[in-house]
C-alpha cells in the first residue's frame, strides 16, 4: 500500500472521526476504577462508540474479539478484555481503540493509572506522552516519518527507555492500517 494523498474534506471526516474518538477515551476514563473488568469498559465503550453512530473498527479486525485492546501494567498491546481481568488500585491501564465515522478510521490509545500509582509508573506515563509530542515536533512537510520516530525514540531512551521496535505507528483513512507505517 503507497500512501495516499487524503482531499481537505477527508482529512476532515478523520478529524471529526478523532474527536468522536476522544469523547470515547474521555467516557471511559471516567468509568476506570479498582473493581471493573476489562470486559466492562469494552462492552461499555463499544455502546457508546454506537450511540454517536460510529462503528467500532477492531472488533473481528483480523479475527481480533473485542472493541478495545486492553493491557493491564507490563503488558504491551493487544490485551483482549474479559470478565475475569479486573482492574486493581495502583494498575497502570493501556487502552487502544478506534472506530469508523462515515468511512474514515480513528486510531488512539491512552494509559491511565488508576488511584495511586507508583512513582515510577508515573514517570512512565509523563515519559512516553512527552515522546509523542517530541516526535509531533517532527510531523511537517520535508520531514519523514523517521525524524518522528527517531525524536521519540531518543526522547524515551534519554530516560532509560525502549521502544518496542515491532509495533509501529501507522497512517489512516478508509482503512485501519494505511501507509505511511
């Protein structure tokens, strides 16, 4: 797949398909908290991704059984929810998920820490939001898409962390996984 050059009105549709992704996020971190299942916030999450007339984009993607990837503290992706992962104080929780509006894909994740966390968790999350805005840095014309990944790269690696080198960022549109990648 070559990357595609999306018209204004289409990179409008993804906008908007990521502002609907973010009420999403902001609704279910309201929902985290010790006791829930990960089963809960998917099923809860995918409600609403419906009720604002959009459809959830990882739910049977690749066979993938849920709405949400979510992880639960060391784990790195592609969590699948289930009734008996229950969230618990100190959880640091990773949440990737999208949905489709009008044909065009949203893709986001977030961590949340739930009640108290470790101080080294928080660093964890300070860290890795301050590496994505590093590498946004990078995201304008006459750049490639190895400037961004290499500002976040060094950014993490500055504080003693890694990136997972085999699971990358991707491009959008009308399908999940678009090039650039």
């Amino acid at each position: 797949m070559s990357v595609s050059i999306k018209t204004a009105r289409e990179i409008e549709q993804m906008r908007t398909a990521g502002h609907l992704l973010e009420e999403v996020h902001d609704y279910l971190a309201t929902l985290i908290r010790p006791g829930i299942s990960t089963w809960e916030l998917d099923h809860e999450g995918e409600k609403m991704i419906r009720r604002l007339g959009c459809t959830p984009n990882f739910l049977n993607y690749e066979g993938f059984p849920a709405s949400f990837c979510i992880c639960i503290n060391d784990e790195v992706v592609h969590g699948i929810p289930s009734k008996e992962r229950i969230i618990q104080e100190g959880d640091l929780v990773k949440i990737d998920a999208g949905l489709i509006y009008e044909g065009y894909h949203s893709d986001a994740a977030r961590t949340y820490g739930v009640g108290e966390i470790t101080e080294d968790a928080r660093r964890l999350m300070e860290v890795t939001k301050q590496s994505f805005f590093e590498g946004i840095k990078y995201a304008k014309a006459g750049n490639h898409l190895n400037d961004i990944s290499a500002a976040i790269g060094d950014y993490a690696e500055g504080f003693g962390y890694g990136v997972v080198r085999d699971l990358v960022g991707h491009g959008i549109g009308t399908h999940l996984h678009e090039d650039p990648q």
